[in-house]
C-alpha cells in the first residue's frame, strides 16, 4: 500500500494543488461510502451463509483482508479475510465463499452500471472502444440463485475448497447487489467530482463516469496478476474520459481517485484494527 501510495503521489502530487477542496472532499465521502456499502455487502453474504458477526469484529477481518489486495493476485483479500476470520470461529470455507459471491455480483453490477457508458463508446471512432460494448450484456441472470451457487462452486473448486453447502436466498442476493450497486455507483460520483473539478461538466459526462467506473472496475476484477486492478482501471478511465475532459486531465481524475482510495483502505484497516484491539478478545461469530 505505501509503494502504491508513494507512485500515486509522484504522478499527481505536482498538480493536487490545482483542485478545489470542495470537489476532492465530496469524492473523498464517495470513496468512504463506498468502502461501507462493499462492507455491509461481504457481512450480509456472511450472515446469509450462516455465520452473522458483529459490526467491529467484521470490520477488522474484512478491512484487514482488504490490504491484501495490494499483493498482486486477485485472491489474496479473500485469503487473507479466511484466515482473520478463523480466529472469531468462522470456518474457512464459508469465508471463501462469502468472498467470491462478492465478488461475482460486484462484477455483474459493475457491467450493469457500464451500460450507462455504452452510447460513449459507441460513437468512439475506435473499433476496440465500440466493441468493448460486448461486454456490458445485462448480467442479472447472474443474480438468479442457481446460476449464482454454480458459479460459486466453481470458484471454491478453484480455490480448492469444499462445496457451498447450501445456496444463498433470494433475498440475501439482492441485498448485497444493492450493497455492490450502491459501491460501485458511489466509486463513479468520485470519479464524476474530480473529472467537474478539472472543467468537465454536463450529465453526459455524469453517465459516463458511472458507467466507465463499471466496466474498468469489471475489467480489472478479473484480471489476476495485478495488485487491486493497478493500471488497468485508470487504463479504462483514461481512455473513457479523454474525448470530453483531456488526456492529461483524464490521467490526474484516475490517478487521483486511486490515490483517495488506497488512503481509505489504509485508514478504515488502521481504525478497524484499533476498535477491536481496545474491545479486549476475539467474538465468536453466531452461527
């Protein structure tokens, strides 16, 4: 995370002088409120599968496991999140689970929300640009339970893992997408306060903010050897954004937004930890 931290600052520092407090504050709220939602979204996935933990205990373990996404290697947050929640008596197993559900309807929400950038991209004189549409089919199926518990199979063979032992409810599925939606959809508001703060503006550039967020969030979900998506989520941005705001613009909104983001990372580990470390022993989850 301080490697992260430290290349950020070398690529924006010279120009964060140029923004508003304002804009920067407002993105920096976006980027807490979306760190809350993903939260609430891994607890609830939890407490459907079985295991409901308190607020402090669940924070450390999915904060602290968070960090992890920093190692290149998209698994690492979930391992690292199985192994702090064996210490307050959750079984690996479901933590993993727990994890890859997330991760399975972040992924179908965040191409959902990129259909709110399809008409950029369509009219994008590149032929890559107009074809990345491909992508953004609707992916509520993924949401129904049985396609949802296949895919989680899949991911616990993957990972080696035992089989889900019962599927997630209708119900506990479509309160973590809306957990995932609102995450995703706070994380594209940020992007949409820095792009107004460098002289974007219009609703148009809203939507493609939200929607470009979606789809480079997606794309970089899925792609393993890189730590937390780095690059090629500010890759997507850049060449999302650059038509209406500028290249060298489009660069400082998508360096910036990783910069408050990896800030609040650092920081929501760093206050989860010390809550729990002065509540005294580990909690036991309630199964």
């Amino acid at each position: 995370a301080v490697l992260a931290l430290a290349s950020q600052w070398d690529e924006a520092g010279e120009r964060i002088g140029d923004l508003s407090v304002a804009h920067v504050g407002l993105a920096a709220l976006c980027t807490v409120g979306s760190l809350a939602a993903s939260f609430f979204a891994w607890r609830e996935t939890l407490a459907g599968l079985g295991d409901r933990l308190p607020l402090p205990t669940a924070a450390r373990i999915f904060f602290l496991g968070q960090l992890a996404k920093y190692v290149p290697g998209s698994i690492w947050a979930i391992v690292g999140q199985m192994e702090l929640a064996k210490v307050h008596g959750v079984r690996r197993e479901r933590t993993a689970t727990a994890g890859i559900v997330v991760l399975v309807i972040s992924l179908a929400m965040g191409l959902t929300l990129g259909l709110l950038a399809v008409p950029a991209l369509l009219d994008a004189d590149s032929e890559l640009y107009a074809s990345s549409v491909l992508l953004l089919i609707p992916l509520a199926v993924v949401l129904h339970p049985k396609v949802l518990t296949w895919l989680v199979q899949t991911g616990l063979r993957i990972l080696k893992r035992p089989a889900l032992e019962a599927p997630l409810s209708i119900t506990t599925i479509w309160r973590v997408a809306a957990f995932s939606l609102l995450s995703n959809g706070l994380l594209g508001l940020q992007i949409w306060q820095l792009a107004v703060d460098v002289g974007g503006e219009g609703w148009v550039l809203l939507a493609l903010s939200i929607g470009g967020y979606g789809l480079a969030a997606s794309v970089s979900l899925v792609v393993i050897p890189l730590p937390a998506g780095a690059g090629l989520r500010e890759a997507i941005l850049v060449l999302l954004l650059a038509p209406d705001i500028g290249a060298a613009s489009a660069t400082l909104v998508a360096i910036l937004a990783r910069l408050l983001l990896t800030v609040a990372d650092v920081a929501a580990a760093g206050l989860a930890a010390a809550a729990t470390r002065a509540a005294g022993q580990p909690v036991v989850a309630d199964h």
